[in-house]
C-alpha cells in the first residue's frame, strides 16, 4: 500500500519541480499535434461497416470491379407539366447539357437527350441516334418528337412515369470524384445548375441519390464537428465559472481541453483516419468528459489551500491524493470507449481507438498542466474558495441522507417497479435503421426522397449477378427468357423499380427492329432471334449500350434496380423472404449462378453487424471494468454492490427507447458501452470514500455512508450537471442519431447520478456489515475524493519546502529542496 503513496508523492516532486520543462513539452507535443491536424480530411467514402473478407463483401467488390459504382448516380426530380412545353423542355435540355459538361460528370439521360435504337441494315447493326436534335421548328413538331420519345418503352417507369408524367434527370459521376472532396463542390454545381433552371422556369426540382446524400451529410458533419465544439465549450465553461466564480477556474481547463482537442484532429492525421459522422463526434466529447477532471483538481487544490494556506503544498496533495483515482476513472471511460477497437467495423474501430486514447490523454494533460499552472498563479482568495460552501446543495444531500436512512424499502420499491417497467419497454426496441436515418423526417432530403419513392419506387441501389458460366451465355434465348420472368416478377413489388439489364436490350433491340413500334417492345421468339440478335452482335464497346451491364465475354449480366428506403427490417425480409425465394424457383435447375448485392444489402447488412458488436463491446467493458473494480476494491460483494447501481440506467434507458419507439440502432446502440464507463466513476469516488470512512468510524456503516453522502455527493452532481449539459448540447443536431445519442446518453447519466446517490449507499447499508481487515489494504485506499474532504493520514514533507510569512513559497530553492 505504502508504495503506491511513496510513488505519487514522488511524482508530485517531479511535477511540481519540472513543471517548466513540462509544460514546454505539452506545448512541443501540441505543436507537432496541431502540424499534423491541418492534414485531417473528412471522409467520402461509404460507411465501413462490412468487414473486407465478408463473403458478400467479397461479391460487392467484385461487382464494383467488373460493372463499377451503383451508388454514383444523382437524380434530379420533375412532376410538372408545365415541363412539356417547348420552351421549357429547352430550358431542361439547356441544364442537362450544363451538367454533363461539369468535370467529373460521366453521363446525362434525360427525356431531351434521350436516344433510340434504329436499325441499319446494310451495316446489320443498331445505331443510336438522338431524337431531339435542337429546339423543334413548331409545336407539331415538338410534339411529334416527344410522342416518339415516349413510344421508347426502354425509358418508361425508369425516366418516364407515364401515369403522371414524372421524369428524371441522372447524372452519372466519376467513381474517382464520388470517393473525394471534390463531390461536394460537383454536387453545389449540380444544384447551383438546377437553382437557375428553378428561377428560369418555376418548376421545382427534386434531388435524391447517395452521391448527393452523402455529400450533404458530410457538409453537416463538418459544420456541426465545428458547432457543438464551440457550443461544449461555452456550456463548460459557463458551468465552471458558476461553480468557481473566478476566470482561471475558467481559462485554464478550456486550455487543457483544447490542447486534447488539437491532439484528438493529430492523432486522426497519424493513424490516417477521416473524419466520419462518428469521429466528428469526439472533440465536443472529450471537452465534456475532460472538465471534470480540472474540476475535481482544482477544487481540491483550493480546498487544500484553505486548510494550511500554502500553495505548493495544496498543488502537491492534489496530485498524491486524487491522481491515481482520477487516472483510474479516466481509464473506465476510456474502456468504454477503447472496447470498440475489439470490432470489425472499421468506423467503431477508429472511433474507440482515438477516443480512447486522447481521453486518457487528457488525464496527462490535467494533471501536469492544472497543478503547474497554479503554482505559478497567485494563492486563491476570498472570493475563489467561496465555491467550498453551498447551503443548498447541502440541504439535498441531507434530504437524500435521510431517505438512505429511513425509507430503503421506498427506495427498493420505486427500484424494482422502475426495472420491471424498463424490462418491459426494452422488449418493444426494434432494430431498425434507414440508408438516410440521420436526417430529420421534415428535412428537403427526405421530402425529395419521398417524391422518387412515390414517382419511380425509390432511388437506393439494388444489383443482381448472373453468371452464366459460359461464354456469350447472356444472349442464349434461354436465359433470356429466365431473367424476363424473373425482371417480371421484380418489377410487380411496389417497393422496387423497373430492372434495367440485357434483357431490357434485347427488348428495345427488337422494337427498332420493327421500325420502334412500342407494341414489338418484347423478347424475340425463337424465330426472330434468328435475325434480331445477329445485329447485337454487330455491337462494340464504343457504343456504351453492354459497357455498364455484361462483361467483355458476355459470361456476366447484371440486373439494376432502385429500390425505397423502408429501413432495415424490410429490406433484409425483401431481399431474404421475397427476392431471394424468387431466385431459387425461378433459376431452379439450372446452371446459373445468382447474387443479390449493391450498396443497399450491404448497408443492411453493416447495420446487423454493427449492432452484434456493440453488444459485445457492451459486454466487454462489463468485464473490464469489472476486473477494475476488483483490483479496487478486493471483495466480490463490492464488486456486485458497484455494477448494479450502474446496470440499472441502462435498462431504464432502452425501457425508455422501447416505450418512445426509439429503435436500436448504431448510434443508439453505441450509448450503453460509453455510459457505462462513465458511469461508473460515481461508484469509484463513492465507495472509495466510503471505505475510508469505515476505518475512521470504527467500521460503523451508517455513518461511513452518511459522510460519503455529504463529501462525495456534491463531487458526482456537479460533475454529472457537466455531463449532462455537455451532451443534452447533441440534441440540436441534424442528425437523428446524433440527437438520439445526446438525448439518451444525458437521460442515462442523470439516472445514474442518482442511482449511485440512493442506490448505492442504500445496498450498502443493507448488504455490507462494515467488517474488513485492518491489516488489507486494497488500491482503492489511494483516493482522496478532492471535495470538502478533512484532514489527510499523509503530508508532504514540510522540509521540502521553505514557506515565506505570507504563505508562498521562496523560488530560489524549491527544486533543490524538493529533489532533496
């Protein structure tokens, strides 16, 4: 035991004698920090949630590989009739040509630009020529040509609804501008580009597609990283100026968090990671988390201060008798943070990992750059020890002392009908999660995406692979004939829209083949393939018509569709109980393989694995920190008392979720790890206390509960006051999820506060018989809870310091006296 005071003492001299020279390397390891922060990069990329050896992974690359991106097209929606006529079916084809000369755009369709197939018969080929060549000569004319455009069944519900008159406007967009910055200033072009049409025109413009959701999103996870740092920092430190009423309590732990701050943006430029919707997140945490630290420092080192009036002394103590329990409480934060990097989501893995690390960062940070500081700051005055005395805070936790007392089983009773409730809720959570979760259900996303939904059966990617295993197997009438019935059946789901593959060639093949009569739009019988498909053989590359769809040998086709957002559990029963039964009827006995994938199974697929691992995560910080608190405390029976009061606002948590239909999801299920940890310093400072008050009081429970009701409870409101204003701040997101996670996460703190006030001590009072060993001394001795605390066991060696009439200390001679 006696080792563990000697090396804290210890290091209290190093501290208080190097300061200087450590504070210059915070400032050097903060400069090489803030160097590297500046390469920091949002990220453009798809969320990772799939890991890369996933077999459907696996498949998604390869179709990427083979076919390129599903998710790279940007939709533009119009519904209005006004649209069909001549001079603003100009106006669309003017924008249309506008942003098919922006750079990284690939291809425009829309109905102006729309092709048809016509045959030429001396070449035995198809040619596709443009029906609308320029602004039509009269209205007859314009008319007649639109009649032809429509006629083109290829196009109708896949551009064209007929039924409204809905069309579409598609850009294709460069793989390589999709995955980087660049896709934001493309996107603001497009929609720049459709703005002037708007004015130029009247007709509203809808847009959907995941280029440009995700380009939206990372505008706002760049704004909002911004907003709630600067938003965290002002409640903080508005919260420490009530609390402190002087400005050093103020500046110098914004200065330490800031300096963690710089540390966390370096540490993502280090290991080369983005700043995801997730890792935006962690700067405005760490301020919320890391303030507590330089409240119970500093509140200890003035408390210090008022007791002896010597400064050295009281910044010694307060890093001999409070550093070990707030290294340790920073590191079961840190564990419910640092248990994500157990996953194999590459988002979480990031996330935990520099959130871990930057949080145990700011327990070196606090407690070098705290005690250094005010060891150069004059002594504290009248005004800045005010903060130790709160009538009215002591009028509650007397109330709350009564009720341990006197009313347990009220206390017991309310517990277990919260819990039976909260159980009850918790079996009402659906996990449930959309391709555009994040944004609020009134946001123009959303409303734009309800447009194509309703119009053309949705805008999110859903491909299909058929292998054929042999060469040219794609046009064999046969197979044709397979993929027809099974495009047939694809097409009769409202939730998917028209499939688009070779068959659909084939098809619009034979209508040009009878000179584009709609009514020939069908597969070729066994006859006319005879002299149909010899002039798709006389295709090439350069026409682009199988670039997209089959592969160079004609083994591989793909079939692409757009199917709704309707969320997790509808999807995955889309694609399991409907489109893959399908599958196995329709291509029974034969050899053709079929794979369902594109980004939308994947998604679904990444959410399930995404919540498997949080549970685990979850699961995997109990145990951790449960081994923590055995090391602390040496006895079962506290280990036990510890955790329950923790548990039980979880489960009040996802009761609550069950009962508002708060569904499971990754930034749902991503609170109960992160509150855990925290959560349970309440228990550490309490029972910690507690324990020492038991060997001063003669091992009499009831008082050694009363007085660390009154000394440590004032500690955990005012630090969980912090925590809940520093994340109820995420409920003024964009974000749902961010919203979810800054409601929830707040709700469940508070909850715990008060189980870890009421709860807690009334376990032990009715658990613990207060017997322990004078001769035991578990790690857990080590704490001194830094409020209102009285006379210490342990002093720092008054030799070492020469202390002057008016309570400094003399500069010529510390370091030598303290090294003595």
């Amino acid at each position: 035991m006696w080792s563990y005071f000697d090396m804290w003492t210890k290091l209290a001299h190093i501290i208080i004698k190097f300061r200087l020279l450590l504070v210059l390397l915070l400032v050097a390891i903060t400069a090489f920090m803030g160097y590297h922060a500046q390469n920091a990069e949002m990220s453009y990329d798809f969320a990772k949630t799939v890991p890369s050896d996933d077999p459907d992974m696996v498949i998604f690359q390869q179709f990427k590989q083979q076919f390129g991106e599903d998710g790279n097209l940007v939709a533009l929606g119009i519904k209005d009739s006004s649209v069909y006529t001549p001079e603003n079916f100009e106006k669309l084809r003017e924008l249309s040509l506008v942003i098919a000369d922006l750079e990284g755009v690939n291809d425009v369709l829309s109905l102006p630009l729309v092709q048809r197939l016509e045959k030429d018969t001396a070449e035995r080929k198809f040619v596709l020529k443009q029906i609308f060549q320029g602004p039509a000569e009269s209205k007859a004319a314009f008319d007649s040509l639109l009649q032809v455009a429509f006629d083109q069944r290829f196009y109708s519900g896949r551009l064209i609804n007929e039924e409204n008159g809905a069309t579409l406007v598609l850009v294709s967009i460069n793989r390589e501008v999709v995955n980087s910055p660049k896709r934001l200033e493309l996107t603001q072009k497009i929609v720049d580009a459709g703005t002037a049409f708007e004015s130029d025109t009247d007709i509203q413009l809808h847009y959907a597609g995941l280029p440009f959701v995700r380009s939206v999103v990372a505008g706002k996870v760049r704004n909002e990283m911004q907003i709630f740092l600067f938003l965290s920092i002002a409640v903080t430190a508005l919260i420490l100026f009530l609390f402190f009423r002087t400005w050093d309590a103020v500046v110098f732990p914004i200065t330490v968090i800031a300096v963690v701050v710089v540390w966390v943006l370096g540490s993502l430029a280090l290991f080369d990671y983005k700043i995801t919707l997730l890792t935006g997140l962690i700067p405005p945490v760490i301020v919320v988390i890391g303030i507590p630290n330089a409240v119970y420092l500093l509140n200890k080192y003035h408390q210090e201060f008022e007791k002896h009036g010597n400064k050295i002394m009281a910044v010694s103590r307060v890093v001999r008798k409070i550093g070990l329990v707030t290294l340790i409480t920073n590191f079961t934060t840190a564990i419910g943070f640092l248990v994500l990097a157990s996953t194999d989501i590459v988002i979480l893995k990031e996330f935990g990992i520099v959130a871990g690390l930057n949080i145990m960062a700011t327990f070196l940070v606090s407690i070098i750059l705290i005690p250094a500081v005010f060891s150069w700051l004059p002594p504290p005055g009248g005004k800045q020890l005010k903060h130790l005395k709160f009538k009215s805070l002591d009028f509650a936790l007397t109330k709350m002392d009564l009720l341990i007392h006197r009313h347990r089983s009220y206390i017991y009773g309310v517990t277990l009908i919260l819990v039976v409730v909260s159980v009850l809720g918790a079996l009402k959570i659906q996990a449930i999660s959309y391709m555009v979760d994040d944004l609020p259900a009134d946001s123009e996303i959303k409303r734009d995406l309800a447009f194509f939904e309703e119009n053309f059966s949705g805008i999110m990617p859903l491909e299909i692979v058929v292998d054929t295993h042999e060469r040219r197997g794609v046009i064999d009438v046969r197979t044709l004939r397979k993929i027809d019935e099974f495009e047939a059946f694809l097409e009769s789901n409202r939730d998917i829209s028209k499939p688009v593959s070779i068959v659909s060639f084939v098809k619009a093949s034979k209508q040009a083949y009878y000179n584009n009569n709609p009514a020939r739009y069908s597969l070729p019988d066994r006859r006319e393939s005879n002299f149909i498909l010899p002039y798709m053989k006389g295709q090439n590359d350069s026409t682009g018509l199988f670039n997209s769809f089959v592969d160079s040998t004609l083994q591989k086709m793909r079939i692409s569709m757009q199917v709704a957002d309707i969320g997790s559990h509808k999807m995955d029963s889309l694609i399991n109980d409907v489109i893959q039964p399908e599958v196995d009827s329709v291509f029974a006995g034969t050899e053709l393989t079929v794979d369902i994938t594109g980004t939308s199974p994947l998604f679904i697929k990444g959410n399930k694995f995404l919540i498997k691992n949080l549970r685990m995560s979850l699961i995997l910080a109990f145990v951790l920190i449960s081994i923590i608190m055995g090391f602390l405390f040496a006895n079962v029976r506290m280990i036990l008392i510890s955790i329950i009061p923790n548990i039980i606002p979880l489960v009040i948590t996802a009761g609550i979720m069950g009962f508002a239909g708060i569904p499971l999801k990754p930034s749902t299920a991503l609170i109960f790890s992160i509150v855990f940890g925290i959560s349970v310093d309440d228990s550490i400072h309490f029972l910690a206390k507690y324990r020492q008050e038991l060997f001063a009081n003669k091992f009499f429970v009831p008082v050694a509960v009363s007085k660390s009701v009154r000394e440590t409870g004032a500690s955990m409101m005012y630090t969980s006051i912090i925590l809940f204003a520093g994340f109820v701040i995420f409920a003024g997101s964009s974000f749902g999820g961010t919203v979810a996670l800054g409601i929830l996460t707040s709700v469940t703190l508070l909850i715990a506060m008060f189980t870890n006030l009421i709860l807690l001590p009334s376990l032990l009072m009715t658990f613990d018989d207060g017997k322990r060993r004078k001769d035991s001394h578990p790690l857990i001795e080590q704490y001194d809870d830094g409020f209102y605390q009285e006379d210490e066991d342990e002093e720092i060696n008054l030799d070492l310091i020469r202390v002057e009439g008016d309570g400094s200390v003399e500069k010529s001679d510390i370091s030598d006296k303290i090294n003595s």
